[in-house]
C-alpha cells in the first residue's frame, strides 16, 4: 500500500476520478460490491484500478463468527483479488453470519481465548485461498461484552502475531468505543500495535440519545471527520510516522472538493510529521 491518502470509491465521484485527481494516493472499495462476473461496476473498477492502486475492503466474510468463512465467498473474493491485484485487503474484526443466516450488521466478539482461536483459524483460511496477508481492522463498540479475557489491543496483537496477518487501525472506532466505554482513546492507542498498521481509517460519527442508555456515538460514515479524531490521528503519526490514510464517508457523501479538503489536511499533518523527523 502507498504511504498516501486516499478515499473510498463513490459512483458520484467517477468522472472526477477517471480524469485522474494527482491528490487521491489510492481507492478503497468494498469487496462485495465487485464480486461478480462482469457488469459496469466492475468495468469502472478495473478502469480507476489502471490509475490508483487499489485497496479491497471486505464487510461480509464474519471472521469472529463461529462457522468457518464461507467458501463461495472465499473463492468469489479471490478470482476479484486476482483480477484486479489490489495493493491491499482488508477485513473487520466481526461476525455477521450464524449457521447461514446473514445480518446487515457487523457485530462484535468477546475478547476470549477461545475466540482468539477462532478467528486465528478463519484468518488463516482467508490467507491461505487469496494467497497473501489480510489488514484486520478493529470495530466499533457501543456496549460492554461479558466473557472477555483480553482487552482488544492485545487480542490484536496476538492475532497478528499468530496469522502474520495486518492490523487497519480505524481511528474513529477507537475514539467512538472510548466515548461509549469509557476508557482512555490515547491509551488505547499507546498499547496499539502499531508496527503492524498497514492502512489508517478516518470517519465521522454521530451523536444518539437512546431513552435508557443516554448518549452514543455512532460509526455512520455519514459526516466529516471530528476534531478530536483528527488530534488521535495527528497523535498517532507522532509515534508511527507517515502511513497509508483512507478518508471514509459512504452515507450523505458531498461534492468531491469537500472530500479533497479533508483529504489534503490529512496529507498536511502528514507532512508535518516527515517535515519534523526529517
């Protein structure tokens, strides 16, 4: 993957990125959306992947479920791996399918052993068909699970460790999973580990008001990236240096120039970074 930044692919923005836009480093897509023989959304795909390294995004292969990831998906995604040679593929650290029931969902595991395992296994699975290394990246969080032996910081590691798997470190989960569980976001970020990060997410989040619970934030993707997710990132690049950054926004997506906007202060701090160290 190229120490850039990049943006996920919107169909609103093709023109914009079929012209060729010298400040997009690289696209991010979702998977599933391209897994198929042929149709104008893989013809656009195979189009923008002659200008932009690709990276492929999974939302569908429930590696923290139970059952084993399923092995029409597993082959779908590698003939779309193979057809397009992405410079990356990333999944989440999730479950949405049980004993074939699907849910429009990515839901979360409990940090256990047993689940460590697991997902260990599926990773491999993944790794082994595809033939190269997978980016997990860590989810969101609105509750406390019961069952939990390790804090997630550390199932990562091992996980990484066990799989030689990469870690997509999604900055607005960690700050999202802070707010709602209450722990420290730059203290997660400080036992992250961070020479296993292949790619950056950056996102916006919304504030809810349930009736019992009080305030949640929140992952929708659907508003520009907060201040407080941007002084983590900038955090982050202090430590870590420069990495491959993608700005996220798949619901309410404005005009591409409002995304560029946000993508260029990323590359900014960036620059920052190697200005300092250099």
């Amino acid at each position: 993957m190229p120490v850039a930044v990049g943006l996920g692919l919107r169909r609103e923005h093709a023109a914009q990125l079929l012209a060729g836009c010298a400040d997009v480093g690289f696209l991010e897509v979702h998977a599933e959306n391209y897994m198929n023989a042929g149709g104008a959304a893989l013809e656009l795909l195979e189009r923008l992947a002659d200008i932009y390294p690709i990276s492929l995004h999974g939302v569908a292969l429930s590696l923290g479920g139970m059952d084993p990831p399923d092995r029409a998906h597993l082959e779908a995604l590698r003939a779309l791996v193979e057809r397009v040679r992405p410079a990356a593929v990333s999944e989440h650290l999730a479950w949405s399918a049980h004993e074939g029931i699907y849910f429009n969902d990515l839901l979360p595991i409990a940090y256990s052993r047993a689940a460590l395992d697991r997902v260990c296994d599926h990773v491999k699975a993944v790794q082994d068909l595809i033939g190269r290394a997978i980016l997990l990246e860590n989810p969101a969080r609105y509750y406390p699970l019961a069952g939990g032996e390790f804090e997630e910081t550390e199932f990562l590691h091992r996980l990484a460790e066990r799989t030689g798997c990469r870690l997509l470190l999604d900055v607005n989960n960690v700050y999202i999973s802070a707010q709602n569980l209450g722990f420290s976001a730059a203290r997660y970020l400080q036992d992250f580990p961070v020479d296993r990060i292949g790619e950056v997410h950056l996102a916006g989040h919304e504030s809810v008001t349930l009736q019992l619970e009080g305030r949640k934030l929140l992952d929708s993707h659907g508003a520009p990236v907060a201040d407080p997710v941007w002084e983590l990132y900038a955090d982050l690049l202090a430590r870590t240096g420069r990495l491959p950054t993608l700005i996220e926004r798949d619901n309410d997506v404005p005009a591409f120039d409002e995304l560029l906007a946000e993508l260029r202060h990323a590359r900014r701090l960036m620059g920052a970074i190697g200005a300092r160290r250099g």
